[in-house]
C-alpha cells in the first residue's frame, strides 16, 4: 500500500510514519524538508516542497492508495487537494481536531463523534469543522473518498500548553516564577478536572489501522487514550520528571481569560472542559489496542527534547509578567495556592 504523509516530521505524524514504515506500508513523506534531527525510518521516501508547488501537485499523478493531510489548516489547502488528489487516490485522510466537539458541553460524558462540531470560542476549531463539512462533501458527491481522525491533545516532544505553551510553563516552574492552573468550565477551581493527554506512539497505533480500511470511508474518528489524568496531575508529574518545585496558583477560567480575551480560544475552547472520548467507534474498525506509555514515563520522555529547546527559548517578559499579575491577584484576594503534596500512582 502507497501512502503519502502531508507533514510526516511533527509532534504526532512522525510517529504515523513510522508506525506505517514498521507495518510495511510504502511510504512517501512531503514537507519543507526544515525539521531538524528527524530521522526518517529506512525505506520512507521523502519529497521535499511547498504545499500546492509543481513538486506538490506532481505528487497526485503517483496515485497514492491513500494521503495523509496533516498541514491543511485553512479551506483553501483542501481545496487545491481536491484538485490534485480527487480520482487519484483511493482514501484521503484529514486531520481535524477534537476540540471542535460542541462547547459548553452539555453535560460531563464520554464523547462520541456524534457529538455537533460547534465551538464558538475558537476560530482554529471552527475553521476544522468548517472544512470537515466540505471534505464529508466531496466524499457524498464521489470526489474524494474521506476519512477524518480527530486528535485531542497528543505530544512528543512537548509538554502541554494551556493558555501559554508548555515551555512558558516549565520556564515558570525552574526559574521560581508562580504558575497558573486554570480551573475548569463548570466551576472547580483545585487542578481536578479531567483531561485526555495520549502520546504520539500510542495515537499512532489504530491510526495506521485506518489507512486502506474501506470501513473508514466516509467516516470521523477521535484517537486518544481512554482514560483522563487530571490537570494538578499532569503538573505535578512534569515538575517532578524536571526535579522542579514549583508554586502552583489555581485560577478561574473566567478570571484568566479576563486578563487576555485571546485565551478564551485554549480555555473555554477546548482545555477548560474534563474530557475523555469513547472509542467503541474506533475500535469496531480497526479492533483493541493499547495504549502503553504512562504519564510518568510520558512526562519524563519529553524533558531531553526540552533542555534542547531551552537552549534557545527567551521569555517573552511582558507575558510572565503578565501571568504574575494573574496569579498575585488572585492570592491577593485571599485566595491561597494549594501547595500540598501530591503523588502519583499512574
């Protein structure tokens, strides 16, 4: 089976592709050639270019059994890959987004891909939704055959951001700087809501089990773990992989976003919710797996890949300010951080 990467080098499709290498799968990787230090396995082909260049549409005339998009973000992307994959593969697969999934959810449950694409708190889940529907489209007027997979929060080589990314926090955590826990949508505010972080590896298993799967037609998918760690959980277990001591603030959402309307997007968009996904859907297509990599070992696999990035990161002062000022207003009204002990069995 020929299968094309659109990406294939980020933090969750370079585990695809080796999954696809090691399943035996013929694979072709497209990108800007730009990552650093991203051995491709032995035998992947990688063909270096733009998105929509001569190289790019060239590549349609190989008809691939199936082409993996991960770098559409905008309509305009699918669109040119109708025109250069439509009638020239037999499956295009389209990486979309959980969080498009409809917020406030209504309720705390495990979600399905039944649930409506309606998040109105942020332009990147609308704008996924919005081109899932033209994609579902095409597939009911037999112009391209699609399946779309729904990631939600999948890492490599990166902790995870909330309403700043991973390395501001980890900054905070080793240079005695206070970080902030938001709370969740519902009300909590102690770093106990739920969520679902999977590591590439583990995403990458069914994954590959959906590439050439005629029951994947025309049908959305979410990948995850099946199980939720809670916030406090997933700080505590990256503090501890660093041998940090950090001061953890637990904050409102509301008051967060407050400070900057542009966090209403990674809060009430997506991060403030507790989330876990059911995967009876997934697992009648492409059958059991398991998810092995523990958020301990998780947590602690990403620190080298870290310390190689601190090497360059310059915080940006104006935001770490910023977040001070979130945090020391909240204990200035009374409010104490939670500094207790916490362990993890996981």
């Amino acid at each position: 089976m020929k299968v094309l990467y659109i990406g294939g080098t980020g933090e969750i499709s370079y585990e695809c592709v080796r999954a696809s290498a090691a399943a035996g799968q013929d694979v072709t990787v497209f990108n800007r050639g730009r990552t650093v230090g991203e051995r491709l396995p032995d035998g992947v082909r990688r063909v270096t270019g733009e998105l929509n260049d001569a190289t790019y549409r060239g590549l349609g005339r190989e008809r691939f059994d199936v082409v993996c998009q991960f770098l559409a973000y905008e309509p305009t992307q699918i669109e040119a890959d109708l025109e250069v994959f439509g009638g020239n593969t037999g499956q295009y697969l389209f990486i979309s987004t959980a969080s498009a999934y409809e917020k406030p959810p209504r309720a705390f449950r495990k979600l399905t891909e039944d649930v409506p694409l309606a998040n109105p708190y942020w332009p990147y889940s609308q704008t996924k939704a919005d081109m899932e529907a033209t994609l579902f489209g095409w597939h009911a007027e037999g112009k391209l055959p699609v399946t779309v997979v729904r990631p939600s929060h999948t890492y490599r080589k990166k902790f995870p951001g909330t309403f700043v990314s991973g390395d501001d926090h980890v900054w905070r955590m080793l240079n005695d700087r206070p970080v902030v826990i938001h709370g969740d949508g519902f009300g909590h505010c102690d770093g106990s809501a739920g969520w679902t972080w999977t590591h590439a590896s583990d995403f990458a298993k069914p994954f590959v089990r959906l590439l050439g799967n005629p029951k994947a037609l025309g049908e959305a998918f979410h990948i995850t773990r099946p199980d939720m760690f809670s916030w406090k959980e997933i700080f505590f277990e990256i503090a501890r992989a660093l041998g940090a001591r950090p001061r953890f603030v637990y904050v409102p959402v509301e008051t967060i976003v407050s400070f900057n309307p542009e966090w209403e997007g990674p809060l009430l968009g997506d991060k403030a919710w507790p989330t876990q996904f059911d995967l009876s859907k997934l697992t009648s297509v492409v059958g059991p797996f398991q998810c092995t990599v523990g958020l301990r070992i998780g947590a602690a696999s990403v620190v080298p890949h870290y310390h190689q990035r601190a090497a360059t990161y310059r915080p940006d002062p104006a935001l770490h300010e910023l977040i001070d000022r979130v945090a020391d207003g909240w204990e200035s009204e009374g409010h104490d951080p939670d500094q207790r002990p916490f362990r993890s069995h996981r």
